[in-house]
C-alpha cells in the first residue's frame, strides 16, 4: 500500500445487532461566550517549567479559534511570548496585574487565583 491510502480508515465494529448505530466521537466545540459572561482566572504557575515563572488564564468558553485570537492579543499587549492551547492561556513571566487590566478593559470578569 501506497503512504497516506491508511490515514482515513476508522476502526468499525461488525454487531449483529440490527439496532446498532456506530458513534463517530467527533469533538465539538462550544459557542463562544460574550465577554461579560466568562469568568476567567488568572494566576502564576511554575511548575514542570524549570522554575521559569508563567501567567495562566483559565476558564476560557469558547472554540479554539477565539481563545487563540485573546491569546494573540494579550501577548501583543504585554509585550511577552506563549501559548493558547487546551483552554488556557500561558503568557511567559509574571504579568498578572497587566493581564487583568487588559481583560477588564474588553470586559472579561477576572479573578486572582493562586498567591
């Protein structure tokens, strides 16, 4: 067989039971919330990161396109590296006050997590 001919095939279960249906488990996200219904909470983190100091965003509702577009816009704004995956947001270095105030200013609710 040729490369990439094996990429689209499913596991299939036979059944011969007449009433079974095969569920295919796609992941669907949900809608994105307007700002002044999310609840999102900030706080540091370093842990597994070599003691390098982070700022998580939790609580984030919404598909992954909108959570990396705030991502996009909460680096810019403070001027830092990171990522938007699975969620959460990680902005590198300790930027909790600068995160909070920004996201206020767009009309996020936020809330201190953490020391």
């Amino acid at each position: 067989m040729g490369k990439g001919k094996n990429k689209k095939r499913i596991d299939v279960v036979y059944s011969t039971n007449p009433d079974y249906s095969y569920d295919d488990e796609t992941f669907e996200e949900e809608e994105t919330l307007s700002p002044s219904n999310q609840l999102l909470y900030i706080s540091h983190d370093r842990k597994m990161r070599k003691g390098k100091t982070v700022t998580l965003i939790e609580g984030f509702v919404g598909t992954s396109d909108d959570l990396s577009n705030l991502g996009k816009k909460l680096k810019t704004k403070c001027g830092v590296g990171g990522s938007a995956k699975d969620g959460e947001i990680i902005l590198q270095g300790e930027l909790r006050d600068k995160v909070i105030a920004a996201l206020e200013a767009d009309g996020y609710k936020c809330k201190r997590k953490g020391g």
